[in-house]
C-alpha cells in the first residue's frame, strides 16, 4: 500500500477508534513526530465534520418532506387527527 494510502488508513482506524490502545499509542507518537502526519489528521476531522453536518442537512430535509407530506396531504388527515390529539392529552 502507498504511503498516503497507508496514512489515510491509520488516520482513519485512529479517529473511528478502530485501531487497538497499542496502535493508538504508536499512532499519537507519530503525530508529535510528524508535523505533516498530524495536519493529515486535522484535514480528515474536518472532512469528517462536513461529512456529517451534510448528512444531518439531508436527513432534516427528508423528514421535512415526509412531515409535509403526512401533515397537509388530503389522503392523510386521520392519520394528521389521531396524532394532533396525542399531543392535546
């Protein structure tokens, strides 16, 4: 496996928590050893950060579809009753 290839995987197995307490350790001393390593690793937790505020976007709209859909579709309203007098209770 290439070098970067290889980075991207230890990186990788360190931030999922994948990698063994052993693995982790050696992982972390190569960081304070390789400043180029450790920027690596900074680019992929931001990468991971916007992977998961897009995923959150995506999956707020979904349910702002289906909650559009369900709540003021004709075809729907005893389903819109019965869940309005849960929260009347």
């Amino acid at each position: 496996m290439r070098t970067s290839l290889h980075n991207i995987q230890q990186i990788e197995d360190y931030l999922l928590k994948y990698a063994g307490e052993a693995d982790q350790r050696l992982f972390e001393a190569r960081l304070l050893l390789q400043p180029a390593l450790h920027e690596q690793l900074l680019w992929q937790q931001k990468t991971y950060a916007i992977i998961r505020q897009y995923s959150r976007r995506q999956l707020k709209a979904e349910i702002e579809s289906v909650h559009q859909h369900l709540f003021n579709e004709i075809e729907h309203i005893t389903f819109r009753r019965k869940i309005m007098a849960l929260f009347r209770q």
